[in-house]
C-alpha cells in the first residue's frame, strides 16, 4: 500500500457556491480517499465573463458553506493574487509548497474538461498534477479534438493517484446534482427563490446582501 498523500484541488468561480459543488468535492475526496480536498475560487477567471459578485463575497459564501465540513477546506490563494487565476500558476504554487511525493489531483467537470486547450500552458498541467475529470449532468466528455486526444494520451486508473504524484487524466463517475450557479442566478434575478439549491446559511447571504438581484 502507497502511503503517498494525495491533494484534491477543486477550483471554480463558485459564483454562488451550491449543493452540486459540495456534494461532487466531498464524494471525490471519499471515492479516490484524498488526505485533502481543496476549493478554490477564482479570482478573475481568464476564460469566462467576470463573476456577479466580488472575490470577497464569493469567499464568504464558501467559507459559510464550508463552516460545519470538515473535509473540505478553503484555499484563497488565487484572490490573493490580485490578477487573472491561471490554474498553471497555482499548481506551480502548490508544488513547491509540498514535497514532489504528494500527488496532486486537479478535479473539474466535464464540461471544464472540454475547455481545458483555452486554459493557459493547458498541456503542462499534467506535469504538475493529475487531472480527475467528473462526467456532469448534461456534459458529455468531448468526442473529438484536443482534449480528447489528450484524454486518450494520458488516461488511467485512479491507481495512478497512489503511483505517481502527477501525470494522468482519470475519469470518475459520481452520482451528481443537475444544479449550476447560473440556473441559480437566473432564478433570483426572476425573482424566484434560490432555497435548497445551496446550505441555508448561504441562501441567508444572499437575501441579506441582495445579491444576484
Ligand atoms: P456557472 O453556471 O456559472 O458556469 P457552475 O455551477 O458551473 O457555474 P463553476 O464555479 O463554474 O460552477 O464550476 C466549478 C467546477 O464545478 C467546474 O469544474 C464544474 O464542472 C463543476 N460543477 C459545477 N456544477 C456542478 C454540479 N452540479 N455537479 C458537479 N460539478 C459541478
């Protein structure tokens, strides 16, 4: 048995956080058994439009839902950085902050995926992680293209997590909420509620704050 440790990152606009996003980190982090599983919120992702709310806001909501989770943890090193998150410049973080042992495992949706050739140095991730890729509700794994080859290069059993600290794309299948934050923010802009979509307390954010609105 490996005794190597292994690292989730889970990284996102979470814009709001909601059920879909904790429900798929903390059954990614008990079905590949990470010693950790880390969400971090983007600060001014490159490849999207800006988030509706401000990195303080997003953060606080995280850290509301996170409050009673303690296998979940917030990593706010990307709002820290006061320019555009490039998950690069973050694994590169990471892996000088832990030993080359640990395994690093870079988790997205399905969706993400099929976006990943946008991302910035996209091909060298894998030389700094492991890229876990989760099918979602509605997204299906991209049939052709570069990430697609870049699947059918790199794929692998979870195994790989224990093996080797980086360099494989593995690809979970996890029973998942069909919730999005822009389903979300569509209902509170309509004027409809948003309850149950996300832990109460943060619900209670967003009324309090009139966010979304
Ligand atoms: P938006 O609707 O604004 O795009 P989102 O709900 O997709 O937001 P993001 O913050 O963009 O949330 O996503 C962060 C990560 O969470 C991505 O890898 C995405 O695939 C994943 N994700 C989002 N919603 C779900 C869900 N319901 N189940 C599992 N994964 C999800």
């Amino acid at each position: 048995m490996s005794t190597r440790k292994k690292i989730g990152i889970f990284g996102g606009t979470f814009d709001p956080i909601h059920m879909g996003h904790l429900r798929m980190a903390l059954e990614l982090k008990q079905r590949l058994k990470l010693d950790e599983m880390r969400l971090l919120p983007a600060h001014q992702p490159p490849h999207r439009d800006a988030p509706k709310v401000s990195s303080t806001q997003r953060a606080e909501m995280l850290r509301i839902a996170l409050k009673d989770c303690p296998d979940l943890r917030l990593d706010e090193r990307e709002l820290q950085r006061n320019k555009p998150s490039y998950t690069y410049d973050t694994l590169q973080e990471l892996r000088k902050e832990f030993v080359d042992d640990v395994s690093l495992a870079l988790c997205m949706g399905a969706d993400a995926f099929a976006n990943l050739p946008k991302w910035y140095r996209w091909s060298e991730l894998i030389e700094l992680a492991h890229i876990v890729v989760i099918a979602r509700p509605g997204w299906d794994i991209p049939v052709a293209g570069e990430a697609r080859d870049f699947l059918d290069q790199h794929l692998n059993t979870s195994e790989s997590l224990d093996s080797e600290p980086s360099g494989s794309v593995v690809f979970q299948s996890l029973s998942l909420l069909p919730i999005s934050a822009t389903g979300i923010r569509e209902l509170i802009q309509t004027g409809e509620s948003a309850q149950f979509l996300m832990p109460d307390a943060v619900w209670s954010y967003i009324c309090t704050h009139s966010l979304y609105r």
